[in-house]
C-alpha cells in the first residue's frame, strides 16, 4: 500500500524552487537522486499493463528508477540480498558493531566523501581483523559485513559503519574458535587502533594533496592548521560500540538487510506535508524510553537539503564484507568453518529456472497477473477499445 505522504511528493512539489534556488551548487549526482525519485514509478519511466488470467482484472504498473537513495526501491532491493545471503549464515551468535566518526572529522568527510567514506571502511574493517587475529583476544580470522550510513535519525551529517561479525574466527591452524557468548572484542582497545589507523592514513591523504577544503574547512589546507585541528581529536575517545549476540542467524539477516538497504529517511517516517514544511518521526538518543521517540517539523528546503547530504558519489560500494566473508575466499573460508562446527554439508539442490515472474496476484481472485502491454516513456497505455453497435446488415431493403 502506498504510504500517505512520499519522498517523491516533496520532490515534485518543492524541488523545482529548490533547485532554482541552488543552481550551480548542485552535483550532477544529486540532480539524478531528485530526478528520478521524483519520476519513480510514474509514466516518465513507462511500465506495462497486466490483466488476470483468470477473471480479467486489468492494471497499470509503472516502472520504479532503482536508484539506491530512493525510499520505494529499498524494500525490494533489501529482499533479494536478504535471499542471496542466506548461504553465507554459520550456527554461531552474531555480534552488532558500530564504529563512528567524531563530529569534527565528520565535517571533514563530507567535503571529501569518497576518499574519507572509504578510509573509515579501512580502517574499521583491519581494526577488527587486527585485534580479533590478536592471540591475546581471540586469535583468530573473522568474517565482517560492513554497511556505511551517513545520517543521524534527523537526517543530519553522521558517518559510521554497522558491523555484524559471528562470533569466532579461524585460527591460523583452520581450527574453529568461537568468542565468549556475550562478548566479542574489547571496545576500548578497538576505538583506540581505529583512532590511530584512521589518523594515521587520513594525514597521509593530507601530505599528497588528494583532500579538498572549502567554506569555514578552507584554512585546513595549510597543514599547520590541519595538524592543530586533528590534535583536538586525537586527544579525545572515539566510541566503538558493541551489541549483545542476536537471538540467531535469521535475525542477524532480517536484522541486517533493514541496514543494508536503508536511506536517509523513509516514507513511513513521513507526517504531514503542507507545501511549505515537512513533519516527521525521528530518535532522540539523548533521551530514553517513551521520550525517545519525537516529532520534528522543518521547511521544505531542509528536508530536501537534508536528504541530499547522504547522495553518495557514483560507483561507490556501501555493502563491504571482510576477513572470511570477503569475495575471494569467502566459499573456502566458510566450507571450512562450517566443517569444524560439525555442520553437515547441504544436499545440492536441484536448479530451479529462474522466472521474472515476480508481479503481486490478482487482488481480485488471486490470479497469476500477465503483461499484455508495455508502453515507452512518457506514454501511457492504449486505451481499451470502445464497443459500437454494428450498423452492418441493419439497413432495411426498400426492395
């Protein structure tokens, strides 16, 4: 069912001003976000027409834009990876890990986005391969999904990476370890290397001239500057935060793909739209219980603003996986762990051939839904053919 009020609503409405506004201050990336949630599934992207084949009924599906900050696509994007990863899930407690960027290098990353968005993957990532391989910890090669958001519960600039690790690794023998149930690395020890890499390579990415500053940012060029502005936050504890194991595999997956496919914010989120401003449900996480869950009202222009701080640039793989999950050795690595945890291998099913076929039923009787006709851009359906009484043969012979 279609939610109430939409991202798209607020686009077509309100976007044309903004973007008038803001001409020459958007990014080609951006314009395409706006663009096509706007036009996502309506007669600017075609569609096709479908009818029962049971009793007839007819309807009018458009086409959806698939872009990945649009908040209609996510859900069926987020289904289709929850079903391809369904083989890579090991009977063992999974851990929920968070890492953050403090709010000044925050800044930082949003005038540089891919190099600093790819940097907190670094160095997240081999933190916790660092510290997990330590024998003094676990002693052991883990497996990590990582998933980048770049927004707070208000929409507002906040980078971080979501982990979800099983808990226990290879150790370097191809032996199975596994972590203790409630506990899987030291949070402090980790926020410090994390601290240390990230700093570390981030004035790397400073000395050869690849960061670019701008606005109030613009004085860190000098690296005097820069040096004194990093000093501020190396002094300071970056927080790594560490959930309790999940009740099982299947949660970690549907918790996950909640995660893997979210955008900035959803349209379930939405309030009230009026033209002018916007209401919505966010999280105070300064507060707790009921309180925590509050309603905010901003102008039109925020919200779209809001939403466009989280556009990623193109090309840029916010789903990462690591240690025994990465792509390379990721069937190896987990055939190996699966046989030292006693799991008998599956049966190799037999292939199934893949449909297309993936239209709702007839609401009406239940019926498998089939296309009758497709129609291009900016068309619209064939109108159904009207029917005229024949005059034919109904012509009295005078004769």
């Amino acid at each position: 069912m279609r939610a109430t009020i939409e991202v798209a609503d607020i686009f077509r409405t309100a976007g044309p001003a903004y973007r008038a506004a803001h001409a020459g201050h958007l990014s080609l990336d951006q314009l395409k976000v706006m663009s096509a949630i706007k036009t996502c599934r309506t007669a600017a992207l075609g569609g096709h027409v479908e009818a029962c084949s049971d009793c007839g009924h007819q309807r009018i599906a458009y086409n959806s834009c698939r872009n990945r900050h649009c908040p209609r696509c996510q859900g069926a994007a987020a289904r289709a990876w929850l079903d391809a990863q369904q083989a890579n899930l090991l009977p063992v407690g999974y851990f929920h890990v968070v890492f953050t960027l403090p709010a000044a290098i925050a800044d930082i990353a949003f005038q540089n986005k891919a190099l600093v968005y790819d940097l907190l993957f670094k160095s997240a990532s081999q933190t916790m391969l660092t510290i997990a391989a330590d024998p003094k910890h676990l002693g052991a090669r883990i497996g990590i999904t990582a998933v980048l958001h770049t927004w707070g519960s208000a929409m507002t600039h906040h980078p971080h990476i979501h982990m979800i690790v099983p808990g226990g690794g290879l150790t370097p023998t191809g032996q199975w370890i596994s972590s203790r149930p409630a506990f899987l690395l030291p949070v402090r020890v980790l926020g410090a290397l994390f601290r240390r890499l990230f700093l570390t390579r981030l004035l790397e990415l400073h000395g050869t001239g690849k960061l670019v500053f701008f606005g109030k940012l613009a004085g860190l060029s000098e690296r005097r500057v820069f040096l004194r502005h990093l000093a501020l936050v190396r002094r300071k504890r970056w927080v790594v935060y560490a959930k309790a194991p999940f009740a099982g595999p299947q949660a970690v997956l549907a918790y996950l793909s909640r995660y893997t496919h979210r955008v900035a914010i959803s349209n379930s989120r939405l309030i009230a739209f009026d033209q002018t401003s916007v209401t919505f449900r966010y999280k105070n996480y300064r507060c707790s219980g009921a309180d925590r869950q509050q309603v905010m009202t901003i102008a039109a222009n925020e919200f779209i603003r809001r939403f466009l701080l989280h556009t990623l640039p193109r090309g840029f793989h916010r789903i990462r996986h690591y240690g025994l999950l990465a792509g390379s050795t990721r069937k190896d690595s987990l055939a190996r762990a699966r046989k030292m945890l006693g799991v008998a291998p599956k049966p190799e099913e037999p292939a199934v051939e893949e449909t297309s076929d993936q239209r709702p039923p007839c609401p009406c009787c239940g019926g498998i839904m089939v296309i009758m006709e497709t129609f291009a851009p900016w068309c619209q359906p064939r109108a159904p053919p009207t029917s005229r009484p024949s005059t034919r043969g109904n012509v009295h012979d005078p004769a």
